[in-house]
C-alpha cells in the first residue's frame, strides 16, 4: 500500500491505474499461449491465437476499455463479436477491394 503521508495523515497511492498481475489480460493470455505450445498446437494456429488476441486488444483500446479481465463481460464479448464480424471483416474486405481494383488498373488491355 502507500506510504503515510505526514502532513494529511492520509495514505497516498504509489501506483496509480496500474491493473495487477492477477488481472492482466496480457499476462492471462500468456498463460493461455504457453499451455497451447505445450499442447502441440500448430505454428498456423498460434500465429491465429496471436492475431485474434491482438484484434480484442485493439477493440478494447478503441472503446477506451481497460486491459484488465474484470472488464470483460458477456455483453463486451457479444459487442467484440459483432465488430469483428461487420465493422472489421468489412473494412477489411473494403481494403482488399481496392487493392484489387489498383492491381487490375495496372494491367495492359489485351
């Protein structure tokens, strides 16, 4: 805890905002992460683990949600699940759209 401030006889907090180790969602997945290699899951599927985790991270971020596992909640799950599904996948598909359409514009007519 804090030290005893002096002067006001309150207790001052050292750490502010810091999430602790317990409820870390990095550290969780870490965890997580470890029990997957040890359970011989291929490279593709952990590269997947890795890029999902990385998506809810940036989810969380966007919404201004804290990393700590007290944070998340059905209601946050379904939300994470409907913007990957529509606002996510459709940017992305939007993205690869148009990458495509430049590369057919580069091409010579036969």
């Amino acid at each position: 805890m804090g030290a005893l401030d002096k002067r006001k006889g309150k207790r001052q907090l050292n750490e502010r905002f810091a999430v602790s180790n317990d409820y870390s969602i990095e550290l969780l997945f870490e965890r997580f992460y470890r029990v997957k290699v040890s359970e011989g899951r291929k490279a593709r599927t952990l590269e997947s683990y890795n890029e999902n985790f990385g998506f809810l991270l940036q989810y969380l971020d966007v919404r201004g949600i804290g990393r700590d596992v007290r944070n998340i909640t059905v209601e946050l799950l379904r939300d994470y699940i409907a913007w990957m599904l529509y606002e996510k996948f459709v940017s992305r598909v939007i993205s690869i759209n148009q990458s495509v359409n430049k590369q057919s514009d580069l091409r010579l007519p036969q």
